[in-house]
C-alpha cells in the first residue's frame, strides 16, 4: 500500500486589509477535499488562510508542531481510517491545548458528537449543511474562543450528563468557589461570548479574561469552554427542577 503524500504546507500571507488571516489546518480524508476545499476558501476571500493541508494523524501532529495553527479543522474520517480523525483530538488537546479544533463530520452521530466534545473539539460541523459560509463562520467562532454547536447538540451533552457520563473528568467543588468577577466570567463564557467580548463588557484586558478563565476551570474541575458551558446549563436546569 503507497504512503499517503506529505502535507501540503502553504505560505502564509496578508490580506489587503493588513491584518493577518485565521491559519488554518486542514486535515481532511483525501487529497482531493484538501484540493477542492482549499480552493473554496481562497475564492471566498475570507479572512482565513489554510497554512497546511493533510490527510493522516502523523503529518496533522508534525504541522501542529511547528506552532503556525490558529485553528485546526480535523475530518473524524482521515486517510488512515474510519474515525483517525476523532481519536487524533486527546492527542491535540493534551499537546496543543491552545489550538482550538472543529470536527467535521460527514453525517450527524450522536455519540460521535459527544466523544469530540469530550475529546476537546470546541465546535462541530457537519458537510450535509452544504453551507461553506457557515463553516468559515465557524472557524471564525471558535478561533475567537467561542463554542460552535447548536441547540440540539448543547441539549444532547447536557441529556449525557445527567445519565451519569459526566464531561467533566473530576469531580467539581461548586460555583460557590468562585470570586464575583470569575463568576461573572464563567456566566458570560456561557452566553457564548468571546474573549475580546468579554473584555469589553467588563472593561478589563483579554490576557486578564483568560486568566480568569484558567481559575475558574481549576476551581470547578474543568478544561475547556465546553465542559464550562454544559456546567452552567446543568447547574440552571437542577435550580429549575421542583421539589
């Protein structure tokens, strides 16, 4: 069996409007989605530019690597095998934690969906949307620290935690912990606002927003936006529940 060809590095460069582009990784099934993929974000002209194109777990960790990924696109299906892609994302979150990754997926599966999230993807998008659009305003959202799912996925985490598998790998202390300004993070990460977002709300720096963030996820027993957000939802529907 032929090895699958290198990774496709692309040169990075400016948009006309001077400010650097969103890199991209793409991590795609075949060399023909990278191909036709790459193709449609250049003539979208968005602000977005694939630094690197691949199509296995070995060369999607060496472009990870080289530190030039602000958002990595991983396809749950690559050119090694059924669902590479999924379990390549522990991997990416235990060494690249900082790299924010969307899952792309060729049809909806519930309980694939559940693992990406638990495996740290922060958004999820599936190619039967048809809409290229959306997918670039996905990348956008989770570069920008934000959650990508809709309301029908938010509900089936929150439905997987209440049957007693948690997202949350440890046990939490409570929001009782947390200091008024954390708290008022944590319930503005939950409304799904970004970073910068944020800062500007409260009127504080964005490096001081993510240290806000790293404590909260200390104290609660969390690790990423994800599992914050579906803390905060199960928290507000057990305060709804009678008796």
């Amino acid at each position: 069996m032929a090895s699958p060809p290198p990774p496709v590095m692309l040169a990075e460069t400016q948009l006309k409007t001077g400010r650097s582009p969103i890199r991209v990784l793409m991590a795609l099934g075949s060399p023909m989605d990278c191909q036709l993929l790459q193709s449609a974000l250049k003539g979208s002209h968005q602000q977005l530019k694939a630094v690197a194109c691949t199509v296995s777990r070995t060369d999607t960790l060496q472009c990870l690597s080289r530190g030039n990924v602000d958002v990595a696109l991983i396809n749950a299906d690559l050119e090694d095998g059924r669902l590479t892609g999924l379990n390549v994302l522990s991997e990416i979150q235990a060494s690249y934690q900082s790299t924010p990754v969307v899952t792309l997926f060729d049809n909806w599966n519930d309980d694939l969906i559940v693992h990406a999230f638990r495996a740290g993807a922060m958004g999820v998008f599936c190619r039967s949307e048809k809409k290229l659009e959306m997918l670039w305003k996905c990348i956008r959202a989770v570069h920008a620290g934000q959650v990508w799912a809709n309301t029908v996925q938010m509900q089936l985490l929150l439905r997987t935690l209440r049957k007693g598998t948690p997202i949350r790998t440890r046990s939490s202390p409570g929001m009782n912990l947390l200091a008024v300004r954390e708290t008022q993070v944590a319930n503005l990460v939950a409304e799904g606002l970004a970073t910068n977002e944020i800062a500007k709300k409260l009127n504080i720096m964005e490096h001081t927003v993510n240290n806000y963030v790293f404590k909260i996820y200390n104290k609660l027993g969390i690790s990423s936006r994800v599992e914050l957000v579906l803390y905060i939802m199960n928290r507000g529907e057990e305060h709804k529940a009678p008796g």
